[in-house]
C-alpha cells in the first residue's frame, strides 16, 4: 500500500534543531518513508491514499515516554477502557511502559517481575491498539535481580527497566542493579521525587540518582512530587548525559526551572516531555500538546525544541524507531494546525500562544488512523482524504 501526503504547510523533520523537511510532499511504501520532495512531482493517481494537508504542518508522531500501560487498551487504576486510542487522537503515535506497576497484584519476586515484563513485551508486540505501538515491558528492578537475568530479559526483548517501586531496604542497594541492568543493555529509567504509590520509597532524591545513574530521571520535574531548586541545579550540573523526563502530571515550575537549566548549558538533548499517566492525575488524552504548550508559553523552550524534546530525542533516547522524518524511518505522522477560532494562523504559532493545536490527522505505519482528532477542535486548513481504488488494486 502506498500513501502520499501533498501540499505540506510548515514541517519538523524530528531532528535536534526541528528543520523543516526539504519539500512539501512525502510517499510512504510498505509503512516506510520513500521519497520526500515537491508535491508537483507527486503522481496521485499512483498511490492508493492521498492525504492533502491543505498547508497544514506535519510533524513525526508524538512519542510519550512515560505511560503506566499494563495489558490491552486499559488502565485499572482509572478504571477506563480505550485510553490509548484516545492518546492517539491526541497526536501520540507510540507509547512508552513505565513499568506495569498497576497490574492488579503485581509480582515481586525475581520470576515474577521477570515474566511480567516478557509478558507484555510479548503482547504488545503482537497488539497495536487503533494503530498505536506500544513499548511494553519494562522490568520492575526488585532485590535479587542479577546481570544474568537482565541477559535473559534482554534475549526475550525486554530493552527497559524502572527504579523507584522495589523492596530495597536502603536506596543505595539499586546502584548495583542499575548498573547490571544498563551493562546488559537495558535503558533504565528511575523514579525521581517523592512517591506516588502506597508502598513506594518515601523519596528518591537527586543525590541517590547522581549515585544511582539511571539513563533517564523520570519525571524529575514530579511525579507528583518534585525534586528542590537546590537539587534540580545539581542534577542538570552533575548528571552528565543522564536525561531529564519532565511531565505533564508533574510540577510545572520545576519543569521550567530545568527547561532554563539544561538550555543555559546548550543541552537540549537531554530534555525528554511525557505525561507520566494514567495515575492519579487521571487520563490526559492530550496531555503531550499540554506539556508541549506549557514549557513554550510559559517556559523557555520554542516550539520546534518542544517537538523534538517529545519526538527524536525520545526515539535517539531508547533506541526506538519513529521520530523523525526522514527517508528510510518508520512513516509515523502527525499533521497539526492552529485550532479553529485561535489568533494563531499556524500550528506552531499556536504553541506559542499557548493554544494547543489541532489534530488534524495522524499516520501510523503509513496508515491514515483518521482526519478529525475526538480531543481537539477542528483546524483552520481543510485537511482532506482520498482513496484511489484503482491504484489500491494494482498494488
């Protein structure tokens, strides 16, 4: 099946710097970027769908980091079915475990944590809930893990683990651990602050995750409780590459703090936006757009630096595809624009005001999931959609 999308208004390639593609046109083959370059040199009729963006801005798919999946399109800690196909009607195109720590009666011994996470590896590998991937299956470190289980974990393809939930008496018992697990080739991720759950550490502070080394501090602005000033400035000043996750269900004033420390320093690529949900903040459908609008309005990042801090700089992060638009890459898309009834005229402008942006469509493996987002209001452009059923038969 072949997709063309024409007439692209404003782009963001998913780089560091947020270029603009080189041309106004994009063709997709087999749920893989082919060709990028004028829409005049596009052939309509030879492709099965066309999607004309009406001078709407693309970017790659929305990637959140930090999700709290367990099996299916389901969060038993709001009780609600469907989440995740909602996430994607907010221009979230794939999705991140944070672990399954809210999966009724989770285990806490060594097999246990060990088959949970190969568990939902495995379904989500097989599962893409209304077109959305999902990265399951992040190993929950608990006392007794070893290097050879993460070797395991790592040949069953497990590629992430979270810190923060485990029965370790002293805090300081997770830096062997962390350390076997990165060795094996695992991306650790470590709660940052104070706890969330009932049966959480009371705080993970910035001195044990100096000490710890995870590769991301995850929701280091809060989740829900941050971090101080004091040792904000210590982990941006000290962590070294480590990266910061900031959140939407965190501390805003924390996340701007950290946004000013990191860019000070010229290092954006450190800076990861999520969500950190569903908890007890609930289901944010639109809650990467928020973070998005948030640390452009009110804090120091452009737009273009927020996109890449919630689209490459996620995928170079973990190592994942998506993020980035580019001929070879995964064809996972968004196509935004300024809101109807908003001042701004495009969707980048938009951001800077503060108005989230339309979801005006999205693209997953190089498949239209739809052209009226649920979550946002409609856009200014008339995004429209054909489909030749001629050129669809002689694929």
């Amino acid at each position: 099946m072949s997709l063309a999308v024409i007439n692209i208004g404003d782009s963001h390639d998913g780089s560091l710097t947020g270029e603009p593609i080189t041309g106004d046109a994009i063709v997709v083959e087999s749920g893989t970027i082919a060709w990028i370059g004028a829409t005049a040199d596009v052939d309509h009729d030879a492709h099965a769908t066309v999607l004309d963006a009406a001078g709407a801005t693309v970017i790659p798919g929305l990637i959140d980091s930090h999700v709290h999946t367990t099996f299916g399109d389901y969060t038993p800690r709001q009780q609600t079915i469907g989440f995740l196909e909602s996430y994607l009607h907010g221009g979230t195109t794939r999705v991140l475990s944070a672990s399954e720590v809210h999966v009724p009666g989770r285990p806490t011994d060594v097999v246990g944590v060990k088959a949970l996470a190969i568990a939902a590896f495995k379904s989500y590998e097989h599962y893409r809930p209304s077109g959305m991937t999902v990265h399951g299956g992040s190993v929950i470190l608990e006392p007794g893990l070893t290097r050879a289980d993460f070797d395991e974990l790592h040949a069953a393809g497990v590629r992430m683990a979270k810190g923060g939930f485990g029965g370790f008496a002293d805090g300081r018992d997770y830096i062997p651990v962390v350390a076997d697990a990165r060795a094996a080739g695992i991306t650790v991720m470590c709660h940052s602050g104070g706890g969330s759950i009932p049966g959480s550490r009371a705080k993970i502070s910035a001195e044990l995750l100096l000490e710890m080394r995870p590769n991301v501090a995850g929701h280091v602005n809060g989740g829900p409780t941050s971090l101080t000033a004091e040792e904000n400035v210590a982990m941006v000043t000290h962590g070294g590459d480590m990266a910061m996750q900031l959140v939407h269900a965190g501390n805003l004033r924390s996340a701007i703090q950290l946004s000013e420390l990191l860019l000070e320093r010229d290092e954006l690529s450190r800076i990861l936006l999520a969500t950190d949900t569903p908890t007890g903040t609930g289901v944010i459908p639109l809650g990467m757009l928020r973070i998005i609008a948030e640390l452009t309005s009110l804090g120091p990042l452009n737009a273009r630096q927020a996109v890449s801090a919630a689209t490459g700089t996620v995928a170079a992060t973990y190592g994942i595809p998506g993020g980035r638009i580019r001929v070879g890459d995964v064809a996972d898309l968004t196509v935004v624009d300024a809101p109807l009834g908003s001042a701004a005229e495009t969707a980048m402008a938009a951001i800077e005001r503060g108005d989230l942006p339309a979801v005006a469509a999205v693209i997953t493996d190089g498949v239209v999931r739809f052209t009226k987002s649920r979550n946002t209001p409609p856009p200014q452009k008339p995004v429209g959609l054909r489909t030749n059923h001629h050129a669809e038969g002689n694929l």
